[in-house]
C-alpha cells in the first residue's frame, strides 16, 4: 500500500518515533511524505520515501493529487493544532479529499496506531477490493 506521512514542524519527532516503532509494518509498504518529514524520516530510519515538496511550498498539494488518482491507500498526517500554521487551507483540502475518496486517514499518534495495527491485520484491504471490481 501507498503510505503518506506528514508531521507539522512540533509533531515531526513523535512521527519519527512512531514510524521506528512500527518499522516492520512500514517496510513492507511504499512510503510517501513531505519535505523535511520525508529526509528525516530516511535518515533516522533507513527505510526509503518517495519525498514531494514541503507543505508549505506545495507539497500537501501532491498528496492531495496522489489521493485524487487514487494512489495514496493512508495517509498518517500528525497535526500541530495549538500552532497557526500559514498553508491551513492546504491542509483542509488534504483532508477534505481523504474523506472524499475514502482514504483512511489518522491525525495523532492514538488513531494512527489504531489504523497501522488494521493494516498488519490487512483491514485495510477493502480499497483493493473495491478497485478490482471497477
């Protein structure tokens, strides 16, 4: 499955420990993130991620298009909402195409958990289900 992750700048370290946490899950999926996630998740944990642009610049629009061309199956985007961020209206249409196509998404460590546990159990599958039939 495609993974997405993105961290806002005071969330990136709890995406990193997340993802090292649940290492042998995320090796058996391609992974995707924004910018600086995206180094920082390569460098702290070998595993290899396709990286766009950062947030700001661009780079939550891509994952959008991703969603929308049905190529993204998750997406892990580990919000800041105590901090303004200056792209919210990036951020609000990120999330506003995962609930137009279905795509299961996660905005905290606790709902993150919750859907990499479904995906080592493949409760996930469903989208692969739903595109063979189409």
């Amino acid at each position: 499955m495609n993974i997405a992750l993105i961290a806002h700048d005071k969330k990136k370290d709890d995406l990193i420990r997340f993802v090292l946490a649940y290492q042998p899950i995320f090796e058996q999926h391609s992974l995707f993130a924004t910018g600086t996630t995206g180094t920082r998740i390569t460098t702290e944990t070998g595993l290899p991620v396709h990286r766009f642009r950062s947030g700001p610049l661009g780079g939550d629009q891509e994952i959008g298009a991703y969603i929308a061309n049905d190529k993204m199956d998750l997406v892990l985007f580990f919000r800041d909402p105590l901090t303004a961020q200056p792209h919210e209206p990036d951020v609000s249409a990120l999330i506003r195409l995962c609930d137009v196509y279905c795509v299961p998404l996660a905005t905290n460590m606790g709902s993150a958990e919750v859907l990499v546990k479904g995906l080592e159990r493949g409760d996930i599958e469903w989208r692969s289900i739903i595109n063979e039939s189409e």
